[in-house]
C-alpha cells in the first residue's frame, strides 16, 4: 500500500466515532480528546475553529475541516463565545464543572445537540489511530485544512443517521472517501511532501509501490531499473531528485517503518518480522533498528507496550 492508503488502513477496520452536531447559537466546545484526526463537515450554519495559539478560521456550508490532533483546540458558533462543553477522551462530554452532559444533549442516532432544530448542523468524524506508517502521512499535515466536500457531505449526511444492518461498513467507506478527496485537493493545491509528488511520476512511482507492495523481496538498485524499464544511473538520480533520497535509502526506512508497527503485534516475533520486511536474520534486523532508531526491536516494543503511543481516539459503542 501507498503512504495515502496506509493512513486509512487501520482507522476503517476498526471503525471511526461519527456524530451529528445540532446548535444554536451561543455554543462552544472544547476538544481535548486527544484523537490525532477528527473530520468536520459543515452541512447548516457556519463555525468557527480556534486553536490556542493561532487565529479562528471560519468553515462554511460545504466546507470541511481536518484538524490533527492531539493538540486541543475550540468549535464555535462566534469567536467570543466561551466554552461550555468540554469533549474529553472517549468522547465524554461535560460542563466546565466536570458534569456529563452528554445525555441530557441527545438527540437520536448519532446525533446530539442543544436543539433538534438548531441553525448549525456539523459531522464529526474522529478516526482511531496507531502505528508508524500512518504516523509518517499525519506527520506531513498541518494541523488544519479546509476545503471544498462536495457531494460527500450531502450523502454522509443523510446515512449517518440511519440505524440499518451494515451501517457502520457504510459509514467508514464515505468517511474514508471524504477524508482521502479533502487530502487529495489540499496536496494539489499547497505544497506536499516529496513521496507525495513522487507516486504519480511513472518511473518513481512505480519503483516506489513495488518496495511499498513487495518489502520482503531482495531489492536492489539494478533490480528495481529492470522493473521500471530505465537504467540504474537514471533511477537512482530522479528516484532521489523526487523523494529526496536515494531508493535503498527509502527503502530501509519503509522496512523499518513496517516493522515497528509489527512488532506491536502480541504473537510476532522477531524473526517473522525480519523476514515479513526483507531482513535474512532476527540479528540482521535489530543491527539495522537499532542504528536507525536507536533502540533495539525488543526495546521498541517494550515502549510501545507501555503505551508510550497508545490508540488514540473514540470508543463510540455508545453512538454507534
């Protein structure tokens, strides 16, 4: 899979939190769940998105919002309006006060709010999130888009609020649709990373998914030319032109990169990771992570069990 792909990868297989926001003005939250990427679609009415340290942006109808997390940041009717709800991790809702709030603000499936006809209408999509690959897309986004959502925002719009079999399967698929069409026109129209721009070359691009798709294989330089169909000389230089390293380069760290998030998994060990990754030997696999990561594969995953980078996100059982 691509770096795009790989974002998408885990949040849809284990489901986002989805919810519909019904307001009237005065309203504010305040999000501080921690989620690493919430979605926000403006269906009615207009909000204002205000992180501590930064100046509000205003998203209108049609319009969504991705912020990256965890930072907090407030959603508003006005600038002015001060907090009056407080989102925390797991998607549990108070006052200021620490009382819950949320029942008293239900408003039938997936949806919530102060009034059932308020002027605002907002979805929110918080995907969950673990793991180095997707960490390494999240890592090249600013902490907030806007863009255009067309058509998607009108068809989520109208399943969210269904409670019919499948439904959740449904849900994930539009809001992985929305997010990938929100990050696709962002990327074209500012400034992406190198890897980025890189996948729709015709050479590069396809020497770079046959290392994404096929890391366990024996890649060389030479090897990955007679795939692609050019010289050796000629990959190397635009492979490093584009990505801005070279391919063996690019390689070992998507290998490593792959390897840490399968080491988070309870049965692997070691010596299937290295060969799952291209690595001959559990030893030959641990010189390579501890050089480039500073700590061994044993380490890692002692870190990682610690949850020095747990799940982040919403369990939404209750809305969904």
């Amino acid at each position: 899979m691509d770096q795009l792909a790989a974002l998408l990868d885990g949040p849809h297989a284990h489901g986002a939190f989805l919810l519909r926001s019904i307001m009237d003005p005065p309203w504010s939250l305040r999000i501080q769940d921690g989620a690493p990427l919430s979605v926000m679609a403006q269906v009615r009415g207009q909000s204002w998105i205000m992180f501590d340290d930064g100046e509000p942006v205003r998203l209108e109808p049609g319009q969504v919002a991705i912020a990256r997390g965890p930072e907090p940041y407030t959603v508003a009717d006005d600038p002015a309006t001060a907090p009056q709800v407080v989102v925390h991790p797991g998607q549990r809702c108070t006052t200021l006060d620490g009382e819950p709030v949320y029942e008293l603000m239900d408003l039938g499936v997936r949806s919530w709010g102060n009034d059932p006809d308020g002027a605002t209408v907002v979805l929110t999509g918080t995907y969950s999130l673990e793991g180095e690959v997707s960490r390494r897309l999240l890592d090249a986004l600013p902490r907030l888009i806007v863009r255009p959502g067309g058509p998607l925002i009108a068809l989520l719009g109208a399943e969210i609020v269904k409670d019919e079999p499948g439904q959740e399967a449904v849900l994930d698929r539009l809001l992985d649709l929305l997010l990938i069409a929100v990050l696709r026109a962002h990327f074209a129209a500012h400034e992406a990373p190198g890897w980025y721009r890189a996948m729709s070359d015709p050479i590069v691009g396809r020497a770079m998914r046959l290392m994404q798709h096929n890391p366990a294989r024996p890649w060389t330089v030479a090897a990955l030319a007679t795939e692609v169909g050019v010289s050796r000389a000629s990959l190397a230089r635009r492979f490093t032109e584009l990505v801005g390293e070279p391919p063996m380069a690019f390689l070992t760290d998507w290998r490593l990169t792959l390897a840490a998030d399968l080491l988070r998994e309870p049965e692997a060990t070691i010596g299937s990771v290295a060969r799952r990754v291209g690595y001959g030997s559990p030893f030959a696999l641990s010189a390579a992570f501890k050089r480039v990561r500073g700590i061994s594969p044993q380490e890692h995953r002692a870190v990682a069990g610690r949850g020095a980078h747990p799940r982040q996100g919403i369990k939404a059982g209750a809305v969904r």
